[in-house]
C-alpha cells in the first residue's frame, strides 16, 4: 500500500484528479454566483412585503399595500444596480478606490442620503406628469401607479442586464405617463413638462461633457504639459480642489439637504463660494507636503487627485441617496396614502418605514448587482486616470447648479455618463491636435502612425451608442410597457 502511495504514477494520477475537482469548485461558484444575488434579492423582496403587510395587517387594502411595497424594492433594487455606478465608475476606474471600498463608501452615504436628506414632498401624480382630475377613482390611479413602478422596473432590470446606464428619474416618468396614458388618454399628459424631460436627454450629457472637457483641458495646459510639473500641481491643485469644495457644497445645499433646509440658489453659491476659499488655503500647505519628493512625471500627479476624487464619490452619494430614493419609493407612497384615504389629488410626504425600504433596497442592489456597471462607467467606456475622474465628478456638481440657475431640467445619470463621453472625446481630440503639431514639425512623418491607430480607440463608439440609443427610448419604451401592463392589471381586476 505504501509502495502504491509513493510510485509517481499514482502521484500524477492524485493531482489530475484533484484537478479536476478544483476546477470543478471553480466553475460551480462561477455558476451559482448570479443566483445567490437573485436568491438574497427575493428573499429581500420578500421580508419587504412581511413588514408591509405587519403595519397594514387588518387593514382592507392590505394586500395593495403588500404588493407596492414588493415592487418598490424591486425598483430600490434596480436603482441600486444601475444608476449608483454613475457615481462609483469613475473612482474604481481611476484606480483610487478599489470595488469593495467603493461599494462600501456607496453603500453608507447612499443610505444616509435617502434617510437623512431623503423624502422630500412628493405629489401624488409624480411632479405634474399627468392631471390628477383625469384619473378618476382612487383605485384606478392606484393600479396605474403600480403599472408605473414595475415598468419602470423592469425597464431599468433590462438595461443593467445589456450594460446600458439609463436614468431612473426617466424611466419612472415614462411608466407614470404610460399609466396615465392608458388610464385617462393623451389629453391627461402634461406635454410642455414631457417636452422639458426629452429637452434633458440633449441638455443633461452636453453640458456635463462640455464641462468635464473644460476642467481636463485646464488640467492639462496648467499643469500636465508644463515643463515643472510638481510646481504647477502645488499652485493648481489647491485651487481645484477648492472649486471641487465649493460645487459640491452648493450642490449639496441645493439638492441633498432639502428636507433638513430650504436653500435658495443664491445663497447655496455664496455658502460654496465660502467654503471654496477655505479649502483652498487649507490645501496650499497640504498639497505642498504631499508634492515633497513625488518625481516630475504625469503618474505623480494622480496621488495629489486621489483624495479629493474619493471625497466626491461619496458626496454624489449622498446626493443620490436624498435625490434618487424618490424614483422607487415616490410611487409606493403615493399607493399607500390613496388606499388608505382615498385623496388622490393632494402631495403627500413618503413615511418612513417606506424610505427604509428605499434606502435598503440601494444598498443591496448595488452590492449585489452594481460591480458591473461600475466597471463599465469606469473603464470600458474610455481609460480613466485620477485627473480624469475628478473632471467627471466635478462636472456632475457644476452642471447640476449651472442647469437650476438657468431652470433647465437635467439628469444625473446623463451628466456623470456625458463627463465620461466629454473627457474621451476630448482626449480623442487633444491627441489629433498634437499628432496635427508633429507632423508640421516632422512632415516625412508616416501618415498612418500607431499613435493616430490608437486615437480612434480612446472612446467606444459601440458603448456610446448603445447608451445613447437606450436614453432615447428610455421614456417611450417605459411608457409602452406601463401602458401595457396597466390594461392587464385592469381587465383582471375589472
């Protein structure tokens, strides 16, 4: 027997067999993975409906009650896949968080948001899309704000699914105006506000690529292409992370903390404006500290950016959360208040069991599901470095004050998605314009050199045109489906 265990044959044969049954492990965890997520997101779905039907038990309308609970975790789930990569891709692309670290930064101040600053005053009839006199009765604008949440759903559920960031704002707008539609016809649509949404499916992505493009091409003249870079980046880089300072705390007062307090415009810019001039004589000596031995050469330059980078992402976060947690959350609520009091025509505040929910349903959504998007914001889209990043999370803050100054209306998902397109194709460009330079300088230069080959592949042009093509039907296919299953929910329960 000994003499069996110690003859090489047999040795080989163990470590084959062993083999295989490693690989076999490998491919069994590969396999089962999905279905745990689908697995822990049922069973959240699931205790959801419980602990509605626990608060709404003896009631006569609890079983409504129960479903629109499962579907706003369903939809939480959703915006937790999808939209939160706007926010983390950047930094995990630039290589300044890792995903675990990003998912957990997203996961704290996304739910912070929502439970903090969330909630904010909701009308019934989704922000003006639809007259509340033409729905009717309170139970068929009930089955038409149930129609609205699982269309939307589902249409942001399929977009993840091809790698396709889309806004969830949009998608619950279009399934409200698909319900509607249904429910009362075109007339009861607000067309000049459905006009104001299709005029941010241009508005929102121009302007945060054309100001992600404007930061990159500071960065680059004032400090990338000069000859002392360290010496730039000292005086430069305070100032950015200044203005960073100043957006995000105007963007802040204006959009995160409106349930904690009312700030107007002006004064959410002067507050930013103060606290921009602080950080930024806080920094002068930080970043002079940080700069001391670093050699003069770009990869230097992306530790001065990696901080300031990882404190944005978190404040996008939060933003979110107290923004975005409405999209999943807006509609339950609005259910719940119209099967309980019958009153369809009055704004309503979202309790707050319901923003836990919201808040809940992010947070496993994203950890369960966002890694992908995640990956796909922050590097298949074009190549991502610190300095980049920071432009796109910079521009996110500016664009959104820029658009309320200006009363255009404008979609997160949009503007973080158009700073990435912004800052590809401004590298697409900065680099023709150099090959351009060379080859006045050197005109025997070849015509087709490597560095013009890999210009062409500094942005996908198969991801952009996937995303764009999904943003413009995001509302028309929303609404169809909603429409859809409105009529289903309706000779059912007819």
């Amino acid at each position: 027997m000994d003499e069996k265990q110690g003859d090489p044959r047999h040795l080989e044969t163990l470590d084959r067999d062993l083999a295989r049954y490693s690989n076999l492990e490998m491919a069994t965890n590969y396999v089962s993975r999905p279905m745990v997520g689908l697995g822990v997101s049922l069973c959240f779905i699931l205790l959801t409906g419980i602990a509605a039907l626990s608060f709404f038990g003896q009631d006569s309308d609890a079983m409504i009650v129960v479903i629109a609970a499962c579907l706003g975790a369903y939809m939480a789930l959703n915006i937790g896949a999808n939209d939160v990569a706007n926010n983390m891709g950047p930094a995990v692309g630039a290589k300044a968080l890792s995903m675990a670290a990003a998912i957990g930064i997203a996961v704290v101040f996304e739910s912070a948001g929502a439970l903090i600053a969330g909630g904010d005053v909701v009308s019934t009839i989704a922000k003006g899309i639809i007259a509340p006199e033409s729905i009717g009765t309170a139970s068929v604008f009930v089955w038409a704000m149930m129609a609205a949440l699982l269309s939307a759903a589902l249409w942001v559920n399929l977009a993840t699914w091809i790698g396709a960031p889309v806004s969830t704002t949009h998608s619950v707008v279009g399934g409200v105006m698909g319900a509607g539609i249904a429910a009362a016809g075109f007339s009861a649509v607000n067309w000049p506000t459905m006009s104001a949404i299709a005029a941010s499916w241009v508005i929102s992505p121009v302007l945060g690529g054309a100001v992600a493009a404007l930061f990159l091409w500071l960065i680059k003249s004032r400090i990338i292409y000069r000859d002392d870079k360290i010496a730039a980046a000292r005086v430069w880089v305070p100032v950015l992370v200044g203005i960073m300072a100043g957006a995000f705390t105007s963007y802040l007062a204006l959009k995160g903390l409106k349930k904690v307090v009312k700030i107007d415009l002006t004064s959410a810019l002067a507050i930013g404006a103060v606290i921009g001039v602080i950080i930024w004589i806080v920094m002068i000596p930080i970043i002079r500290k940080q700069s001391i031995g670093l050699e003069n050469r770009n990869k230097s330059l992306k530790t001065l950016f990696g901080i300031p980078l990882i404190v944005s992402a978190a404040l996008l976060s939060f933003a979110h959360g107290a923004n975005d947690v409405a999209n999943a959350v807006g509609p339950l609520a609005a259910i719940v208040h119209a099967s309980q009091s019958g009153d369809i025509g009055a704004a309503i505040s979202i309790p707050t069991w319901v923003m836990i929910i919201g808040a809940f349903g992010i947070s496993f959504g994203l950890f369960l599901f966002g890694p992908k998007l995640i990956r796909m914001v922050g590097g298949q889209i074009t190549k991502l470095n610190p300095m980049r990043a920071y432009c796109v999370a910079l521009s996110a803050a500016i664009t959104v004050i820029v658009a309320s100054w200006l009363g255009l209306p404008v979609s997160s998902t949009h503007i973080a998605v158009g700073g990435v397109f912004g800052v590809g194709f401004f590298r697409e460009w900065d680099a023709e314009r150099r090959i351009r330079k060379a080859r006045l300088e050197m005109p025997d230069r070849p015509k087709y050199a490597p560095e013009e080959r890999r210009r062409r592949k500094l942005v996908r042009r198969s991801h952009f045109m996937t995303i764009v093509a999904a943003w413009v039907i995001t509302v028309p296919a929303a609404a169809a489906l909603s429409a859809a299953i409105f009529y289903l929910i309706n000779t059912f329960m007819a």
